[in-house]
C-alpha cells in the first residue's frame, strides 16, 4: 500500500498555487489609465497582473430615464444578462462561459446598468465575446414569461430599509432619480419586447457609456471597446428637480423604517460631493461592530431619544450627476419611533460637526476608498460607475489627497445645506406615530 501521509491535501494545493499566482499584495492600490475613443466611449483599464481578467460594460439605461410606461426597464435589463441576445442563446452565454470557468453578473442602480464578465486571463476572449453580444438584447416573449418568477422572488427579497431609501427618492425626485431601481408590481406582465427594446434604442448610447477592465491589458481593451456596436440614438437626460415631501406604505406589524433626507451633493461639484462623503462617515455611516451602536451625531441621537427597545440607524448619503440626498434611515419599534426620528432630524438640522468629527471622517472614509481600490471586485464596479458618469476616473490616490484638503468649514457648509433644504420623508411599516415631512420643518 502506498504511504500517503506526506502528500499535500488536493484542495490545500490549489489554495496554495491560487496565491502563488497573484502577484499584487494585498491592499496594493492600481493605477487606472483612461483613454476616451472616437464615439465618445469611455475606456479605463486598472494596472493590474492578477490571474482573474475582469471587464464591465457600463451603460447609462438607469431607472432615472424611465418614463410612466417603462417603470422596471432597468430592472429587466439587469434580468437580461441570464437571457439570448440577438446573437446567442441563454443557454450557449451560459454553458461556454461556465465552460472556462468564468462568470457573468448584472447591477443597476438609478443611472447606469452594468454587465461583468470573470475569466482567467488566458480565457479573456470567450468572455468578452459573449459580453459584447449583451448590447443586442432580444427580449423574447417566452425567455421573459420563464422569468416572471424570479422576478417576484427579487422584489420579495427586498429589505424594509431598501423600501424606506426606495420611497424617499420618491418623496425627493418624484420622477427621474424618484423612480425605484426595482420594477413595481404593476408592470410585472406589462413591459412588452417591443417597449423594452425601444428603452434600449433611447438609452444604449457610447457617449453615455464606459468599457473597464482589471486585470487585462489596455490595447486589448479598446480594441474590444471599438468592436462594440450601439444604436444610433441616446436620448437626453432630463435635469433632476429636487421637491421633498413624504411618500408612505402603511403595513402591519410593530416596527417600522423611515428615512429622512435632505437636498445632498453631486458629481458635478467634486469637492462637495467629498465634503459630503466625510459628513456621512462623521456623522454615523453605521456601526463599526455587528449589533453595535454607530458612532458620531446619530448614535448621540438615537440615544437621547431613549426607549425601551433599540433602534438602529445609519448615515444615508447618495451622490448622482446632477444631484444627491443626504439624511438617515432609522428602524425601530412603532411606538417609540416617532421620538427617534424627532432627535435624528434635530441633529441632521442641527449642522454642528466638531474637528474631531471631520478628522475621524476623513480617516473612515480613506479606509474605505483604499479597501475599495484595493479589491478588484469593488475597483471594477467603483471605476465603472465613475467612467460613464463623469467621462474620467479618479486614481487612489488622488482622491485621497483631495480627502486630505477638505476643511471643516467644507463639511459645515455640506451640512447647512441639507438643514437649510425641504425634507424629504420615506416611511414603510406601522406609521402610526411617524411624523410627517411638513411637521419635522418646524
């Protein structure tokens, strides 16, 4: 019999050459060139030699360029990466991706869709193959009626918090940046081919749009990117307008999750956008521990309004091209929540942010910038989003610096501005003792 015991284990072999392969240590920031071709398409790759290619088309079809009657468009465009193209069938993008070992994954948010492919660098090609093929969507009548489930499986998925951050856009935007990145209920049979199609004619467009790569070499890059056809339309985006008020889902149960907001930051003036972003970690982006209580002006808040039970809470900040909302989300027993949300809005109109609390905001929000960069899953999804919405990417290390030369009198102003503006109200659950937009102005 052979003697065994000096072999290593199977898997421990494949852990151990899976990290002799990836020469970029851990925590390593990339470099990102940028390069802007013909038709206005965008092209950025990340410096980095790591056995894993990953690449991203990222469109500007988000939810803001819905109208009344494509609601969830943007959601059944995130469906449609599991679906045939005009090119290939589900069922070949599929079995020839997982054939090299790789993955397909879709993500939407309020102003861009976007579709990654994950292979070993010696396999780059079959999956940018069939990724080029997602930008001729087919939309067949039976591949969707197949997927009605899944759908209502998503939308069942959906958190409380998720619906309250859902309904305060709403409140904010009313329509544009105020339509749900989820498809509502009404139009689950009602979105035909021919209306899916027609939304991607009006808003697959390369000037609106961003090819990014880690992990794949930049000359390989844009010659895909030049390779990739989209239609000849790209309708205008309109200007977001900002009015505030509530929008509420009465439920049963005892708790209940409401956000509060106020007018925010946006891409368009960077420097605010950071100031924002400190605020937000000043302030209390979450807790730092599981089942911990956050830090900053919230969790001081959250316990001056006291109560028998707790209530968590956290920061909400979201920054977009042309806009941004910044408050809280706050979920809580119904009976005492009305007294939280009371103190929360105090503080956010309150605009009192110490040294101490811009110096520890700085340093929370440094950490996460690096963690982000740092991965090349977060680096992917972060400089994707920044490509097609500002047409350039930050490196690491600028945005750090930038980090560094923002003043407390920055984040004062950042703050002043949400106190100064109309609140917003996002209320889901027993809202029975849930203030009203126009009581918290007072």
């Amino acid at each position: 019999m052979a003697y065994n015991a000096n072999k290593m284990h199977l898997l421990r072999a494949i852990a151990k050459r899976g990290y002799a392969a990836c020469p970029r240590p851990v925590g390593d920031i990339s470099a990102v060139s940028v390069k802007v071709l013909e038709n206005k398409l965008v092209v950025a790759t990340a410096d980095a030699t790591v056995p894993v290619s990953r690449v991203s088309v990222v469109l500007g079809a988000g939810s803001r360029h819905e109208t009344y009657d494509t609601m969830g468009a943007s959601h059944l465009l995130r469906l449609a990466g599991g679906l045939s193209t005009q090119y290939s069938s589900a069922f070949a993008i599929a079995r020839n991706i997982q054939q090299v070992g790789g993955t397909l994954t879709a993500w939407n948010d309020r102003e861009v869709v976007g579709y990654t492919v994950e292979t070993t660098a010696n396999n780059v090609d079959t999956g940018l193959r069939y990724l080029r093929d997602l930008l001729q969507p087919a939309f067949k009548p039976w591949e969707m009626k197949d997927n009605a489930k899944t759908l209502h499986y998503q939308l069942y998925a959906v958190t409380q918090e998720q619906r309250a951050i859902e309904l305060v856009h709403k409140a904010a935007f009313r329509t544009g940046l105020g339509n749900s990145i989820y498809i509502p209920t009404f139009q689950l049979d009602n979105l035909s081919s021919e209306s899916l199609l027609h939304y991607v004619s009006n808003t697959f467009s390369a000037s609106r749009a961003a090819v990014v790569g880690v992990g794949i070499d930049s000359s390989t890059l844009s010659s895909f990117a030049q390779t990739l056809e989209f239609p000849s339309g790209g309708g205008k985006t309109a200007f977001a307008k900002y009015f505030g008020g509530d929008a509420r889902k009465e439920t049963n149960g005892q708790r209940a999750t409401v956000a509060v907001a106020g007018l925010g930051g946006s891409i368009v003036n960077h420097k605010e956008a950071l100031a924002f972003a400190v605020l937000e970690q000043a302030v209390g982006a979450g807790a730092a521990t599981k089942r911990g209580n956050s830090a900053g002006l919230f969790g001081e808040a959250v316990n001056c309004a006291g109560g028998s039970s707790p209530s968590s809470v956290r920061a909400l900040n979201t920054t977009y091209s042309d806009a941004g909302l910044f408050g809280f989300v706050v979920s809580g027993e119904a009976k005492e929540i009305g007294k939280t949300v009371e103190f929360l809005v105090r503080g956010l109109k309150s605009a009192l942010v110490s040294e101490k609390d811009v110096a520890r905001g700085k340093a929370m929000l440094k950490a996460r910038i690096i963690s982000k960069y740092s991965s090349d899953g977060g680096l992917i999804k972060e400089i994707g989003r920044q490509a097609a919405l500002s047409r350039n990417v930050l490196e690491a290390d600028t945005l750090l610096s930038a980090i560094d030369g923002i003043t407390q009198k920055q984040v004062q102003v950042a703050a002043k501005k949400v106190a100064d503006s109309k609140l917003s109200v996002g209320a889901i659950g027993n809202l029975q003792n849930v203030p009203y937009a126009a009581d918290l102005q007072k």
